[in-house]
C-alpha cells in the first residue's frame, strides 16, 4: 500500500505541474487589456482522477486479471472490399437526405480520406514515418490558388498541376532521407513541413503572408458555372440551364459528390497499386530493407516512389480544400494537421483501406458532434489514442491480404 501511495503521489504532482498551465489558465479580455484568470477546478479533478486510479492501480489489475476486452472480429480483404462498396453507395444517397449543414462536415470528412489514403501509402505500405505531410497538402492548395490567381486557370486544369507539383516536391525530399529511417527519418519530414509552412507565411509578394490567398472559385460543372448570376455576359448559369430556382445547396452537394469521387479515383489507383509488383515492393521494403536489397530490389527506388505517390495524392486534397474554402492560408497547414492525418493511418489500421475511411469519419465527426468539450478536444483525442494502443495496437481493421487455401 506504501509502495502504491508513493506512486499515486508523483503521478499527481506531475499531473499538476502538466496541466496547471492548460486547463488552470485562461486568457481573458478585461476592457483593452488581455489578463490571465485562474480555473483551478479542471485541474483539481484531473489531478484528483490521476491520484485515485494510480492508488487502486493493484486492486484494478488484480479484479481485472481474468477480463478480456472483447476484440473485433475479423474482416478479410474480401469483405472489406464489399463494405467499402457499400459506403460508396451509402455516400451518394446521402446528400440528398441529409441537412446542409452535415453534407459539409462529411465533405470535410472525405478530405482526410483522401489524405489518409495518400499516408497510408507511405506509412502503411512502405513503413516510412513522415511527420511533414501536411507540406504536400499546403503545395496542392496553394498550387491551385497561384495558379488561378495569377494566370486565371480553372479548377479542373489545376487540379493534375496540383498533385503534380506535390508529387515533384514528394521526389525531392525523398532523397535527402534515403538513408534514414526510424526517429531520424521522422525529424527530416517534420522539418520538410514546417519550411514550407515558414516560406509560404514569408513569402508575403507571392504568397500573401499570413493572410494568404482569398476570393478563390468553386470548381464548375464542365465549364458551367454554378452560381446566381455568370461571370461573362451572355453565358447560362447550372441553375438556368436546368429550369430549377436557385439555391445554395447546389454547391453544398456538388462538392461533397466531387469529393466523393475523388474518393473513389484515390481507392482505385492505391488497390491496383498494392496489388502490382509495386506493392509488393513496398511491403517488403517495410519488412526488411535488408532482404529487400538482397532480392534485388533498389531501395532507392521504392522510397522514392512512396513518397511521390503519397505526395501527389496529398496534393489532390489540397487543391480541392483551397476551392471548397476559398481561402488558403499558411495556419490551414500546421504539424496538428500531419499528426492528425497519421493518427488517422494508426487509428484505422496501417495498410487498410478500410480502416483508414472509417478512422477519418470518425476523427472528422466526433469533434463536431460535440462541441461543448473543445476545448478538451486535443485531451480526449490523446486520451483515446493512449487507450487504442492499449487495446488494439493493430488499428481497428488490420490490414488483411487476399489468401488462396488448397481444400483438405
């Protein structure tokens, strides 16, 4: 009981000295002048919950020696392919039943997936950790609203010169690291994504500086803008040359259907991609790098085409976030966006599909659905985390490769 004693007592005292600063301090507006004001009931309970489980810690593992939680069951990859199936279809029934408001969250929700998918690629498939893949995002983005902004180019030619010039960016930074891996190979890409958000808050007569870029256009439907009134004279609008009266959920829906679909072109190229001689060399680069070389495959090249097929998918969702924002600026891309999109890869499962899609709904969803806890979100998102790799460090839905069994 000492022993145990001892223990809640430091863990305690460092919840304090940890959270006192977050949960105890907040910042306040008195007239013109911004004051410190002390909560201290948050921190209280924080360090009171830590204290009370690290003091009954022995009496809780000792009642719960016998309980196994209970565990999902497996889903091969089969299944998993006819589940994505149906979340496809369920996606374009959706935004026809759905309020406005929950279309553009799920939109939001399909940006992620893209970006999940794009990871999953590179930390999945090949097991290269990248902490700066929130740089490629920033280039597709930024791309699209350059290029529009200063030579008039529409969305839909932007949108290959976005994921090109993010794939181009993904084979630069692949060499300096083709001799790294593990932690050092975490730090370079986490670097590679702070100087691109640096440059793009610096680069004030290019980029715009802190304010970035604004006014950027939604994408059309084949050259038919969908708008109230055309931009050029003479021309028709989506609405008028349907007969249908106007109104703001068009947008809303085309949107999230082009979404939707880009979706759907991201899961059929990485599904052929693993299947192809490709994948396999990027499992066995995640393997053994080792006997990877010993077979015959260049290492050199496989990371390097990680990397650029990674990046380019990243660029893909960058450029389709600058036009569904209409802004672009250089805070949309900060390393809370890399670490959430590599939770997402985790959380789902490393090299699922699947659970990369369902990882980034829910990721995307739970925030929304409550907002009263915000300010905690970052407390119960790591929280969450810690518990998932207590329980499941495999991800939710393991990766599952198609298998032939000989009959008995």
């Amino acid at each position: 009981m000492g022993e145990s004693l001892k223990n809640a007592a430091i863990a305690a005292l460092m919840t304090a000295i940890l959270v006192a600063p977050v949960l105890g301090l907040r910042l306040k507006l008195d007239g013109f002048k911004v004051v410190l004001e002390p909560h201290w009931t948050p921190v209280w309970l924080a360090v009171g919950a830590v204290f009370l489980f690290q003091l009954l810690k022995p009496l809780l593992q000792r009642a719960t020696s016998g309980i196994q939680l209970p565990a999902l069951p497996p889903i091969d990859a089969g299944r998993q392919r006819v589940v994505i199936w149906v979340l496809l279809a369920v996606g374009l029934v959706f935004p026809f039943l759905g309020s406005r408001g929950a279309i553009d969250v799920v939109t939001l929700a399909l940006i992620y997936v893209i970006l999940g998918l794009g990871l999953n690629i590179v930390v999945g498939y090949a097991g290269l950790l990248d902490l700066g893949y929130v740089g490629f995002y920033a280039v597709g983005g930024y791309t699209y609203a350059l290029l529009n902004q200063y030579f008039g180019l529409s969305f839909w030619i932007c949108l290959p010169i976005a994921g090109a010039m993010a794939a181009l960016f993904g084979f630069l930074l692949g060499f300096p690291v083709l001799r790294l891996r593990g932690d050092y190979l975490a730090i370079v890409t986490l670097g590679f994504g702070e100087i691109i958000r640096l440059l793009l808050n610096n680069l004030t007569s290019l980029t715009g500086g802190p304010d970035g870029i604004s006014s950027i256009p939604k994408p059309s439907v084949f050259g038919i803008e969908m708008a109230r009134s055309a931009s050029v004279e003479g021309s028709q609008t989506f609405h008028e040359l349907l007969g249908w009266d106007y109104t703001g959920e068009h947008m809303v829906i085309f949107l999230y259907l082009l979404a939707l679909g880009l979706v759907g072109i991201t899961l059929f190229v990485t599904s052929r991609l693993i299947r192809m001689p490709m994948g396999r060399a990027w499992e066995a680069l995640r393997e053994d790098e080792i006997a990877c070389r010993s077979l015959g495959l260049n290492p050199t090249r496989i990371k390097l085409s990680a990397f650029t097929l990674g990046a380019m998918f990243a660029g893909i969702g960058g450029a389709f976030f600058a036009a569904r924002q209409g802004l672009v600026n250089p805070e949309s891309f900060t390393f809370i966006e890399s670490a959430l999109i590599l939770a997402v890869v985790v959380l789902g499962g490393m090299g699922s599909q699947l659970g990369v899609i369902l990882a980034a709904i829910l990721l995307t969803l739970l925030p929304e659905m409550a907002r009263g806890f915000a300010e905690y979100r970052m407390l119960i998102f790591g929280l969450v985390m810690v518990l998932m790799m207590m329980w499941r460090p495999q991800g939710l839905l393991p990766a599952s490769r198609p298998h032939v069994e000989l009959p008995q």
